[in-house]
C-alpha cells in the first residue's frame, strides 16, 4: 500500500479519536512500531500524559543534543516518573559523529541547520529506523509555518501523526489543569518553546511561541520536521 493511500485510510479509521483513545489505538494498529517524539519542552506534559494512559510502556523518544538545558534534563525525569513511562529511549549523536561534525561543540554559532542535522535529525532517523510510524507535538497554533498542519501525513516511509495538531493554547492549558501537569521550570521565565540551551531566547509577549528559537535568523524549524526520514546518515 502506497504511503497517500495509507494516510487517507488512518484518517478515515482513527480521523474522529483525539487524546489517549488515538494513540492507544495507533500502539495497537501498528503492533508497537509507532513511538512518540518527545523534547520534554513546555508542551510537552500532555502529549505525553496521553501515551501514558495509551499504554505505560509506549515508545518515547528524546533526542538529547548534548546541549539540552539542565532543567529539560530534570523536567524529563519528573515527567517520567510522575507519568509511570517505562520505556523511554533517549537517543543523540555518537561520539563519531561529534569528531568528525563538531570536534569543538561550537558548530552552532558557524551553521544552525549543520548543527541541528548532527544532533537532532541523523540520531532521531536512528531511532526511527525499526518504526513504523511517530507522533509530534506540533500544533497549528504554535506558528504560521505550521498552520495547515493535519492529523496524519506520510514522510520517508513513515507515518507522521500530530495528534494535538488542531487544539489552541485554551485547550492545552484546560489539559494542564484536568491532569494536574507539571510546567517546564523554564516556563515562567519567558521561555515558550524550549530547545537547545545555545539556541534559545525569551518569547516576547504576543509574540509566536516559536519566536525565541534560532533568534534573528529565518530558520524556524530544528530539521526533523523538514528532513525525510531514511535520507540523512
């Protein structure tokens, strides 16, 4: 079955099921082979609550760069904890990759795509590699770069989900308080959208919530949203 085909039957199968009810039917559908991709940032404690409640030990991945800030790395294990996730996989670049692409760990302040390739997007297609599918936490709202985004999408062979992908700020904060989410400890500070802690600014207020990633340049997105699974090694 072609990939257009395949998304146009799970949107039609799964298109009406939201929360916890669709990821525990795609976990069942694809017999394990989806897993969630996660950065542990601000939005992140409902996306991942809702696998949790799918099923405890449904694949997490994190893609540690190496250059996380300390209190995603803290918010990763209380989240983990608070949720009962037992099967998180925490992937990043290996040391190969690093001496031969950043032997200095300064590639960031030379070239933000090369960066992001070398620690986001080749460990996260590492990861991918024995799935069938994964889900996001992209959401319509989040930026105008991502406002006709849909529930399901085919890329490298994969099937993406975005389960959240129409929800607005109101609904996700209803779902902080219905569960009674930690927030990131970034959060309050005026960080929205949390990534590495070299490329990550304040939002200013009414400001899109990605705003404060890659400051000053026109690069909006880390790669893994752009880059076909299966291409970059």
């Amino acid at each position: 079955m072609d990939m257009a085909t395949r998304v146009k039957e799970l949107t039609e199968r799964y298109g009406r099921l939201e929360g916890a009810a669709l990821l525990a039917a795609l976990h069942q559908a694809l017999d394990g082979r989806i897993a969630l991709v996660s950065s542990f940032g601000a939005e992140s404690a409902v996306l991942l609550a809702m696998a949790a409640e799918a099923a405890p030990d449904f694949p997490v991945i994190l893609v540690n760069t190496g250059k996380l800030f300390g209190e995603t790395l803290r918010y990763r294990d209380q989240l983990v904890k608070r949720l009962g996730l037992t099967n998180l996989r925490e992937v990043g670049p290996t040391a190969e990759d690093l001496a031969v692409g950043d032997p200095n760990g300064l590639l960031f302040s030379k070239n933000h795509d090369s960066c992001c390739h070398l620690r986001k997007t080749i460990p996260l297609d590492r990861a991918l590699a024995g799935f069938d599918g994964w889900i996001t936490g992209r959401k319509r709202f989040q930026a105008a770069t991502r406002a006709a985004l849909p529930l399901f999408e085919a890329e490298g062979g994969k099937i993406k989900v975005n389960p959240l992908a129409a929800w607005d700020k109101a609904r996700l904060e209803e779902e902080f308080i219905r569960r009674d989410l930690p927030r990131h400890p970034l959060e309050a500070d005026g960080f929205l959208s949390i990534g590495c802690y070299t490329c990550t600014e304040r939002v200013t207020p009414g400001a899109d919530l990605r705003s404060g990633r890659w400051a000053g340049t026109d690069k909006t997105e880390c790669g893994i949203h752009m880059t076909m699974i299966g291409t970059a090694r």
